[in-house]
C-alpha cells in the first residue's frame, strides 16, 4: 500500500506542476487574445475547450514519462 501511494504522490505533483504551468500560459495567450476578441461567450468556449485539452496532455505527458 505504501509503494502505491508513493507512486500515485509522484504522478500528482508532475501533473499539477505540468497542468499549472499549461494553464498561466493558456491564461496569458487568452488575456492578449481578450484585447482584440472582447466577445465574453467565445472567450468562455475556447477556455472550456482549452483547459479540458491542457488537463489532458498534463495526464498524457506525465503516464508516458
């Protein structure tokens, strides 16, 4: 029980440190890109769309590692 809780402590701070650092940098490029697109609806769907696709290479990345 012990192996499998040092393994799954492992995989949580690779993916939180991957997927933190995937979101600031979605969140700035959306921050510059709100500038020029000010709709707030389509801003919202490409953050759902973006933060779903960056909480899945977070995962990807760190299962192939």
């Amino acid at each position: 029980m012990r192996i499998i809780f040092r393994f799954w402590w492992i995989f949580f701070w690779r993916y939180a440190i991957l997927f933190i650092a995937l979101s600031l940098g979605g969140g700035i490029i959306l921050n510059t890109f709100a500038a020029v697109w000010p709709d707030a609806k389509s801003l919202f769907l490409i953050t759902l769309c973006y933060s779903s696709v960056a909480n899945a290479v977070a995962s990807l990345v760190v299962f192939l590692y």
